[in-house]
C-alpha cells in the first residue's frame, strides 16, 4: 500500500489517512497557530510546548523517509523563521502521543515558556521586541 501523496511503501498500514478516534493529532483542532499544511503533514504550535511541531497526516507513528524529509523540512522553515537560523532543535521523541508520528522544533528557553503564564510569556516577548508591555485587563 502507498501513502497518498507520499510514494513511500508504508508496510501494509491499514487505511492510511483515516484518523483515529481518541487521538488528538488526528483531531487536528485548531486551538493554536497554524503555520503550514498539505497532503502530508501539519504545522502549528503545541499546546503543551508552545514550539512548532510537524504532524504527520496519517495515524501510525513509523511514517515512511520520504515523509519524515519532507514534513522535519516544513518544520525546520517555520523554526528558522521564528527562532532564527541555528536557534532551535529537533525533538523527534513523541512523549505524549506516542502512537502518531510527530516532532517539535525547540529552541533553548521552551521549557521557561511551557511553566509561565501565557501573558508573562507574552510580556516578555513584546519588550524584548521594543513594543513595551502589553495592556492587561483592568490593570
């Protein structure tokens, strides 16, 4: 059985595309930004990392080279972009979701990022950028 649109010979996989009920990446909810997606992949920012991550389109966890090349190509675009050229890594470990090919590209600070409140996070990020603080609700 082949992929679709990857060519790549996927071993006798069942039903490639099909997501699976009770999996979160098949879910593909769009509760975070959306950077890139095609036939084969999605990328966005987790939820639980706040960093890039790459999603394979199909449910299974051995996604074939091809694939793998093309979607950690994908990532790496949009972790140059945010993170700068040399600024990030690739985690291939698929903690949470072991059973669904995905990656993170993770730069140094993402674990300060992943235990502070998102609006310190964002604070941070806006005087870093020269824009000053960012108004708060009655504040």
């Amino acid at each position: 059985m082949t992929a679709t649109g990857t060519g790549a010979d996927t071993g006798g996989e069942e039903a490639l595309g099909d997501p699976v009920a009770g999996c979160e990446l098949c879910e593909a909810a769009r509760i975070t930004p959306w950077y890139h997606e095609d036939g084969i992949c999605w990328v966005a920012d987790c939820e639980v990392c706040d960093v890039p991550m790459v999603v394979w389109r199909h449910h299974g966890a051995d996604a074939p080279a091809d694939a793998v090349d093309h979607m950690l190509d994908r990532l790496g675009a949009v972790a140059d972009e945010r993170f700068g050229v040399g600024g990030w890594s690739f985690d291939r470990v698929m903690r949470q979701v072991p059973g669904h090919f995905h990656a993170h590209a993770r730069d140094p600070n993402w674990w300060f990022r992943r235990f502070a409140p998102r609006q310190a996070t964002r604070l941070a990020a806006d005087a870093g950028a020269g824009h000053g603080p960012t108004p708060t609700m009655g504040g």
